[in-house]
C-alpha cells in the first residue's frame, strides 16, 4: 500500500469505519495522515498524548509555552505518567494569584 490521503479524505474513510471510543493519531506528528502514519488508538490516550509533550527529555509547560527540563516541572500536580503540564514556577505563580484572589473577595 502506497497511497496518502489529504485529511478530508481521511476523515471521511475513518467515520465510514466507526471506531467506538478511538481516535487516529499520527504516527510522527510532523507527518501528514499517510496510511503507513497512522494508527487507531483509544481517544484516551491520545487526549494523554497531547498533554504532556516531551521533546529530548524536556516536558512542555502550557502556561510559559516552552520545553522545560524535567527537574523545572512541577511534581506536585501528578497525572497518570508522573509529570505535570506546568512547571514549577507557573504552578507557584497560579497559586499565589489564587491565594491572592481569594484574599481580595474575602
Ligand atoms: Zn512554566
């Protein structure tokens, strides 16, 4: 098979299909949805996928939008593989904004 479909086209042959629960990723997400790029996974897992973007080691933080090393991530903030999706400094910096705003309505 050598064959490559633009993403409506995709689309539309994975709806025909009907995969309960599943979504499709792509393999390399540099990559278009070619066919020997893809795979059908649990819409879980890649929701999991997207939220913690590892690059060399580095994790990404969502709130400065860079790759951190992993030491600069917040450990606190636990999700399933043991890394949170902001550093240690944005959860400080959230959590002080938190506790000041709770301060200032009391
Ligand atoms: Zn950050």
């Amino acid at each position: 098979m050598d064959f490559s479909l633009d993403k409506d086209e995709f689309v539309e042959w994975f709806m025909q299909r009907d995969y309960k629960g599943c979504s499709v990723d792509r393999i390399d997400n540099s990559k278009g949805y070619h066919m020997d790029n893809i795979q059908i996974i649990p819409t879980r897992r890649n929701i999991q996928k997207d939220k913690t973007k590892i690059l060399d080691g580095k994790r990404w933080c969502y709130s400065c939008k860079e790759y951190k090393e992993f030491s600069e991530m917040c450990t606190s903030n636990r999700i399933e593989c043991g890394t949170s999706t902001l550093c240690s400094k944005c959860n400080y910096a959230r959590k002080k904004d938190y506790l000041s705003r709770k301060k200032s309505s009391a």
